[in-house]
C-alpha cells in the first residue's frame, strides 16, 4: 500500500500468559493497522514480553515493532531484545528510556539514544528499522529538539509521537523540526481516551498537551469520535507521514480511527 497512508497501532500485553487474549487484540487491528507494536512493561505494569507476542501477530499477517525499554534492562538484556527480534522476523524495534515506575529503580545503563545507536549492529544480519519517541509538546521544545538531533545522528529511521490533542502545537513543531524531519518517517500519536479519568491520566503524563476542550469532549464521551476527527486532520497535514493509535484497551474502535486516516489520504478504509 502507499506509504502515504501507513497506520500503526500499539497493544498493551497482559500480566499474564494468556495468548488468546493476545491473538484477539491483533486480530481486531490485522485488516486496518500496518503494524502492530508491542510494548514492553507498559504502564511501569510486568507484563507478557513483546518477543513472545511476535509470533502471535505474524499468525496473522502483521507486521511487528517491538519496543525496548532502557528503564528495565542492562546492556547485555538490551542486546538479548534485539537480537531476538531481529531472529523472531520483528520489522524493527522502537527505542525508549522508559517512564519512571515509584518503587522501582531505573537500571540506567544504557540511554535510549546509545541503543539506537547499536540497534542495527546487534540485530545483523537481519535488516531491523529502528525507532525513536520524540514529544512535540515538551515544555522545552528546544531542548526536545537537541535530544531528537541526537537520536536522529545515531540512526533513529522513523520516530513516533506522543498523543496529539492540539494540532496548533503540533504545526509549531513541525515547522521547527522541518529540517531534523527530512527523510524521517514521521508517525502521528493518537490517542482513545474513553473516560474523564482516562483524560486527567493523560494530563498527568510528561509534556502530554490536552486542551480544555478536549478533555471536556472526552469526559461527555466522545473521545472516540474526537480521535476519529483527529486523524482525519491529521492526514491532510503535509508533515505527518503516518498514524499511530494508542487504542488502550479500545482495539475494535482503533479500526475507525484508522479508517479515517486511510480514506482521508484516498486509500480503501481497509488494508486487505
């Protein structure tokens, strides 16, 4: 399909080894979504380990993209990660530091931006895309813009946004990221808030940019359609070159919103 309308999706794996529950998750996003993340200890949470779930999503015929935490591993686990993606036929690996967890300590030997700097080396022979998380909303955009320079020179391929509520926001950063972004797969972060607790969980989250307005709309029970709305705008902006859901549970609904995106860009609602 063109790259143009590329949609992705991220799944929340559970605590417990409960396949089916997995498999149910991707087959709800396997005729929409181009590729499915796995995230790795997501919400601080232990959880299933995204190698485990890649072979549960190649079932189906989706692409995969593991993510691989800095907070919860030491080099040599690092390397174990992507080496075993890479040999499990993972399409790449996302690249995070990991949020803090109260209670827990940051193992702190590697930065995100030194493992994307040896993603690649350690995945050989095979090919793995790797990707870095960039907030264009953080309340030092420039210091976000010199960290994003940094992952780009250590061969970050594509990047991938926290949620979007405020195109404006977005629009400034991408003007000011204009030339960073060259040839850089840029991935729209979308997000299927359900709830106003859902909503003030997201206000509390690092450099997260939820506008008033939004949040109202969220809390009367319209984030669905608020993020249905969003990636239909967000298809029509010359910088974002594909959509990323954050589903959060709600992968039946994911399906509309990248719907949305597809047609917006003039490609069948469905990808097969």
């Amino acid at each position: 399909m063109p790259t143009r309308a590329l949609t992705s999706a991220e799944i929340s794996l559970p605590s417990t080894p409960d396949s089916l529950r997995v498999r149910e998750r991707i087959a709800a996003l396997a005729d929409t979504v181009d590729l499915v993340g796995l995230t790795d200890n997501h919400a601080g949470l232990p959880r299933m380990s995204p190698l485990a779930a890649v072979a549960l999503a190649r079932e189906q015929g989706v692409a995969t993209l593991v993510h691989v935490s800095c907070r919860d591993r030491n080099r040599l686990a690092l390397q174990s990660q992507v080496v075993g993606a890479a040999a499990l036929g993972s399409e790449g690996v996302l690249c995070l530091y990991g949020d803090p967890v109260e209670g827990v300590p940051r193992v702190k030997d590697l930065t995100a931006t030194a493992l994307i700097a040896e993603a690649k080396e350690w995945a050989r022979p095979r090919e793995l895309v790797v990707g870095a998380v960039v907030n264009p909303f953080a309340p030092d955009l420039d210091r976000e813009l010199r960290l994003l320079e940094r992952k780009l020179d250590a061969g970050a391929e594509f990047l991938q946004s926290q949620m979007i509520f405020d195109l404006d926001a977005l629009a400034v950063f991408l003007d000011r990221a204009a030339d960073l972004l060259v040839g850089v797969r840029f991935y729209a972060g979308v997000g299927l808030l359900r709830s106003e607790r859902m909503a003030d969980n997201v206000r509390r989250l690092p450099g997260c940019l939820l506008p008033d307005a939004a949040h109202r709309k969220i809390s009367m029970g319209g984030g669905i359609d608020l993020a249905t709305e969003l990636a239909t705008e967000l298809a029509a902006i010359p910088g974002v070159d594909a959509l990323h859901i954050f589903p959060l549970g709600a992968e039946t609904e994911t399906r509309e919103v990248a719907a949305a995106f597809r047609s917006a860009r003039g490609v069948p609602a469905q990808r097969r």
